[in-house]
C-alpha cells in the first residue's frame, strides 16, 4: 500500500541552510534511500567530507558548487550531480542568491555516514 507523506522532519544544521527530509532515517525510518529538500544561503559552505553514501543532488534554483580533489564543478537549475560512496567532497553555494535542491542518499544520510571530520 502506498505512504503517504504528510509533512518533512526539518533537521536542524548550522550556518542557515535549511533541510526537510521526506524520506530516510528521521522522517520514515528507512534506511535505504533518503529525499531531503534544501535551501542554501548564498555564500553557504560545509566541511569537506567522504560519505559512505551516494549521492544524487538535483538544482532546482539557483547554484551548488561541488568541490572536489581534481577542482569543482558547479552545477546549475535543472541539472543534477552524482558523488560516490568514498570521494571526498564539500558542497557550497558560491553565489549572492544561494541554491535550493534536492538531495538523494543510497542508503539514506546519518552524520555517522556522513564521512565530516566535524562529526
């Protein structure tokens, strides 16, 4: 039978990014997969990490930079980036008006996967 899903679990982070999960460990106990809607400030960054996870993010507004050990690469409205399980990398939004996106974990986020020396 389908689930359907209500509202989010907003997950509480610093430095003004805004994070909904619908779908994963905090909002529907799954474990395999995870679909959080976020909205970043502009000038946003996070600390670098090497998740144990990978991770599709889907640009709906605005622009992510992926930075990553051979450079970055910014990835704009209607395009998506694939990371994989092992690369390090550290998401920011470089620009005035930040970026609001989709993010999908196989299997789904949990800090203690997240790979973040700050975790």
């Amino acid at each position: 039978m389908p689930q359907l899903i209500d509202a989010p679990t907003r997950i509480p982070v610093p430095g003004g990014k805004q994070i909904d999960e619908y779908v994963g460990r905090a909002n529907t106990g799954t474990d395999a997969l995870s679909v959080a809607h976020m909205i970043a400030p502009g000038g946003w960054d996070e600390p670098a990490q090497t998740p144990q996870f990978d991770e599709i993010t889907l640009v709906l507004r605005g622009v992510v930079r992926v930075e990553h050990d051979d450079g970055f690469l910014d990835v704009g409205a209607g395009q998506a980036v694939i990371t994989k399980a092992g690369e390090t990398v550290r998401y920011t939004t470089p620009t005035q008006d930040g970026a609001e996106y989709v993010a999908i974990c196989v299997p789904a986020f949990a800090p203690e996967l997240s790979g973040r020396a700050d975790t």
